[in-house]
C-alpha cells in the first residue's frame, strides 16, 4: 500500500490552510492520488524497456569483449 500522497498532502494541507481541517483535505487528497482514482482506465501500464530493441540497441547495450 502507498502512503506517499497521504503524507505529504496531510503536510501540504496543513501547512496551505493552517489548520486541521486542511490536513484531512489534504489526507484524501493524497489517498486519492494513492488509489490511482485521476488515472484514466483505459492506461496501459508501462514495459520494462525505455526503448524498442533493435540490433542497433542490442550492439550499444551489450558489453564489449575483452
């Protein structure tokens, strides 16, 4: 389980309203962001690779012989 977002908008909200209130704003904020609720559903999630392996990738990733 995340608990991040749930921290530091406790934090934030604190500190941006000055009171406890804030913080609980704050707290669901963060478990909002925690749960994933603003990411679309329809998202893939991403592969491991940052980049399409191609001969050209393979030659410059692996390690030169000795």
């Amino acid at each position: 389980m995340r608990w991040y977002g749930k921290l530091l908008g406790f934090i934030a909200g604190w500190l941006l309203l000055r009171h406890p209130a804030g913080a609980l704003v704050g707290l669901l904020i963060g478990h909002a962001f925690d749960a994933d609720w603003f990411r679309p559903k329809n998202t893939i999630p991403m592969r491991c690779s940052a980049w399409p392996r191609t001969p050209a990738t393979e030659r410059w990733i692996a390690p030169t012989g000795a």
